[in-house]
C-alpha cells in the first residue's frame, strides 16, 4: 500500500530522519521488542502511521535498521512507499550476533546496493549498557565504516557513553559523512561533532530533558548541522510522554526547538528538511 504526500494547512515540510515503523508492519525475528512495542499502541497499521505524519507535514521517513532481519525489513517496507527510504544497520548491542559470523557479514553487506538504501546504521559504540564487549562493538564499527565507503553511503550513528573511543575509528575513514543520532551530550562534544562537519538529529528527549547541557548545545547547533528525528516508537516528546512515540511528533520536536532556539517553526522545517536530502540524497 502507497500514499502520495499531503500538505498541512501552513503548507511546512518536515523529514523523520530516524524511526523504526518498518517493525509496526510484520513481526520479523530478531526485532520481536519493538514490535511488541508498536503492537502497544493498537490496531494502528504502518501505513496508518504513515498517513497521520503526512497529515503533519512529515513527508519523508529513513526506515532504520538494526539487525540483518530488520535491516532487510525495512527495505522491503520501503519499496512501494515513496515517502520512506531505508537504512541498514547493525546496532551496537547485536555486535556479539554478528562478530565472527562471516556469513551473516556478508549477507548484510549485499544489502547495501538495494534500492532505496540511503544510509549505513543504526551503528556506532554504546557502552552504557553493554550488551556485547567492547572489543566486538569497535569491530562492527570498523565493519561498516569500511562499507559505507565502499558504497559512498552516509552514515547513521549511535554513540553513548562512547566518544572517546568513537573519534579515533572515525577519523581512520576520512571522507564519511554522516549523523550522530540522538544527541544528548555538551558543548564539548558538539564542538567535536562540528569540526568534523557531521550533522546532529535532535528529537523528543530535548523536550523533557532536565539537564541544561543538553539543552545549551541543542541551542548551539548550527542549522546548516540540524537534523529531526524520532527514534519512533521510542523517545515521544512531551506532552504526549506515555503513549507510543510516531514520526508525526517531528512537528512536535521542530516547535519546541524554535522556541528554544529563537527561530521561526519555518526556518527549522525548512533548514532540516533541506539537510535531510543533502545528506540521504532525498528528492
């Protein structure tokens, strides 16, 4: 099932550079918790999803991928859906799946020469939880940052509790261009960020969040480096915390941002929007 974008009445375009609703549209092994997760939110189809974000101005999804099942999940969702392209990834917590499997390598790497595959991730370094060792998260990393390169593909990336070790195996790849997704970090770190000209997706955490650092960077990022996000149906913004985050809640984010920010709602729809398709080749 297709639909055609539609306009809001103040005619403003936004793009969800970060969900996962491929998971809200069939029940693949290896993504069973966030589909359960969506399956919370009611008899709601993906493409019902789809249409309440059109309804908001969101016009173009990055369907993300976490595992080689829903990496390849979010590429067959994406397939007759022309408001949505994929990403393939493999998040950092699945790095002891993956590592020292070879085939299983292999077969997600075949993915990235798809069509309508924009980006390499949800990948990165999470040392906050870790779910896999260190040693094995570094490895996976290295693993598609050379695979980006070779398909000169933009990178999605997930990087907590994690910088340190995160910039000296970026800086290896010289010409990656890419997102660090979620940000939530200082200035410190966003003046890392910039001086290696990556953009930043900002999403519903900036809208709860209690922790002035976080919202003193938000404030600090350039427009030319924003990027808005969802991490649906993860992260929903205030005031609708408790129920199931959806890329329609861009709208929300980039409203709470002008405010913060001092900037017209028009200028951040218009500013990340237009950096959405710099950076994922959107048309």
């Amino acid at each position: 099932m297709s639909s055609s974008p539609t306009q809001p009445t103040d005619g403003l375009q936004f793009t969800d550079t970060h969900c996962h609703i491929q998971e809200a549209w069939k029940q693949v092994n290896g993504i069973d918790a966030t589909a359960r997760l969506w399956a919370k939110a009611g008899s709601s189809s993906a493409d019902d999803i789809i249409g309440r974000a059109l309804a908001d101005g969101v016009t173009r999804m990055v369907c993300v991928g976490t595992t080689l099942p829903d990496s390849r999940l979010a590429i067959e969702f994406v397939q007759d859906r022309p408001m949505c392209v994929a990403s393939i990834g493999l998040h950092p917590h699945e790095a002891k799946e993956y590592i020292g499997h070879p085939d299983k390598l292999a077969e997600f790497a075949a993915l990235a020469a798809q069509p309508k595959v924009v980006a390499v991730g949800e990948c990165g370094l999470d040392y906050f939880y870790g779910h896999s060792p260190k040693e094995m998260q570094l490895e996976l990393l290295h693993f598609q940052l050379s695979l980006a390169s070779k398909h000169q593909l933009p990178m999605i990336f997930h990087v907590r509790d994690a910088f340190d070790d995160f910039w000296p195996v970026f800086d290896q790849y010289p010409g990656i261009r890419g997102v660090i997704h979620s940000f939530t970090a200082d200035l410190a770190v966003l003046e890392q960020i910039l001086a290696r000209n990556l953009y930043l997706g900002l999403n519903g955490i900036m809208t709860f969040t209690k922790q002035v650092k976080q919202l003193d960077a938000a404030k600090a990022v350039p427009l030319k480096n924003l990027l808005l996000e969802t991490d649906a149906p993860f992260l929903t913004p205030h005031p609708f915390r408790g129920s199931i985050c959806e890329p329609r809640h861009v709208r929300v984010t980039a409203e709470f941002l002008a405010g913060l920010r001092g900037e017209t709602l028009q200028e951040i729809a218009q500013a990340s929007t237009s950096n959405a398709q710099s950076l994922f080749g959107l048309t």
